[in-house]
C-alpha cells in the first residue's frame, strides 16, 4: 500500500483525569474507507476531535507525512482535513445552497466555487433539486447529505465522519453509506466512525473496533465482519433485519 495520507500514532486524550482515549494508532490510505467501530462512549467522537484539532491530544497526527503538532482547526481544514460532526451543524434558515457556500470559505473567494458546487451536486442530486429550500426542512437524510457536501466544498483530502447513520431510519442508513461508499470514487479517503457496525463493515475497506478508549481488534473490513468476537459483541443476531 502507498504511504497512508492521514495516521495517527499513539494518540490520547483526556477529559480532565479520565483518559478517554488510550494510545490509538490507525492509518488511512488515498481512496481508501477505514471504519472506527464501537459501542456508545469508546471514545470515537473523542478521537475525531482530536484529529481534528478541536480536542489537544498525546501522541502524533500526521498528514501527508507531516506532523501536525499543534495546527489549528482551521489550519487542517485548509490543508485538507474535514470533519462532518455528530450534530450536522447546519444554518436551518438559509438554503441548501448557502449552506454549501460556507463549505467552502477555506478558499479564496469566487476560485472553483462553482465548479465544487457542481461536483457536490453530482454526488448528491437531491441537494440540487432542493438548492433553494431552507435547510431546516430537510429530511434527515438529506439534511446528512448536505452536511457531507459542505465538507466536500473544501475539497478535503480526509474526510472524517461521525456516525452519519445516526438518527436515520434502516432504508436511509443503506442509501447514506451507499452514498459514503461512492465518494470513494473522488479519491477522498474517508474515516468512519460508527455504532452501526454491520452498515460500516460493509462499505469499508478496514475497520478499527474501540473499546473503552483503546484499540482492541483491527483488521480488513471483512475479516471483521466474520470474526466471533466482532459478531458477537457488534453484531448480534437482533440487528440482522437492519
Ligand atoms: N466533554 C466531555 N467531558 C468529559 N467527559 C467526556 C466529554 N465528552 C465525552 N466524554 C466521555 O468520554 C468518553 C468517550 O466519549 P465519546 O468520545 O463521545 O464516545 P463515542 O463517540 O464513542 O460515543 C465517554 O465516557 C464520555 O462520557
Ligand atoms: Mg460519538
């Protein structure tokens, strides 16, 4: 495999005294979907903020081979790092395509705009068609795509995503990792996080299980996805109907 374009290296961090992550490492190659899976409070949106700046961390985050110490949000942002948080922060009055204007505020003003639109609207038809509706009338679903396409605006390198399935119904889970699962097609390489474990190993290439702040098992996606313990703490039996 090439030399991955965004690793992490014994990364941790604490709230206080308590450690919520403990030295995870993990690696993501260009093109490439790695999943972080695990159960309510392992620690993945911890893990994400970090990487992202937002949460000081141990360890190493590197980028394209490059150490990010202590670069800002905005720094990362501008040299290809995107996070679409677990709370899709979007500004419900303005439209749809508003909000994928302000995605792309990292680049100078009018440059490609309009092409990236275009891109996102590729990738996302139903944004297109609902260009001019205000954001706060969005389906869940689409309210996720567009949360997706404003990351996209920056044309980001990395994109990391927090538990995009979170809150949807079953069909629009599918069709929302159908549609993660396409972006690879880009070249971005994608890292996420998910409760819904089964969803995720189905569209990744590698997956990372976490368990109260560690790594404990990792290994190609459908290795995973076959191995006893994964099934038995991740994918239960009352899950298969999802
Ligand atoms: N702002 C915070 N202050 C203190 N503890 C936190 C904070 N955010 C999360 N935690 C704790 O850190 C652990 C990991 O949380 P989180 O990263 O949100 O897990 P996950 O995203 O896997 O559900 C949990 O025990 C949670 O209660
Ligand atoms: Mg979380």
């Amino acid at each position: 495999m090439s030399a991955p374009v965004f690793e992490l290296r014994d990364v941790s961090v604490a709230y206080g005294k308590i450690e919520a992550v403990r030295r995870v490492s993990l690696e993501l190659g260009a093109g490439r979907i790695v999943t972080v899976i695990g159960a309510n409070g392992a620690g993945k949106t911890t893990l994400l903020n970090a990487a992202m700046g937002i949460l000081p961390a141990g360890g190493e985050i590197r980028f394209e081979g490059r150490a990010l110490g202590h670069d800002s949000i905005e720094a990362r942002v501008a040299a290809g790092i995107s996070l679409v948080a677990e709370k899709r922060e979007l500004f419900a009055t303005m439209s749809v395509e508003d909000n994928l204007r302000l995605g792309a505020y990292t680049r100078p003003r009018g440059e490609r705009v309009a092409a990236a639109l275009e891109e996102v609207y590729t990738l996302f038809p139903r944004l297109k068609e609902r260009r001019k509706q205000a954001s706060g009338t969005l389906s869940g679903g689409e309210r996720q795509m567009l949360a997706m396409g404003r990351a996209l605006m920056a044309r980001p390198k990395v994109l990391m995503l927090d538990e995009p399935s979170l809150g949807l119904a079953p069909r629009i889970v599918k069709e929302i990792l159908h549609l993660v699962a396409d972006l690879r097609r880009t070249g971005v390489a994608i890292l996420l996080v998910e409760q819904n474990a089964r969803a995720a190993l189905r569209i990744a290439d590698y997956g990372y299980v976490m368990e109260t702040g560690s790594v404990t098992l990792h290994g190609p996606a459908d290795t995973l996805a076959n191995d006893p313990r994964v099934i038995e703490s991740y994918l239960g039996f009352a899950e298969c109907a999802a």
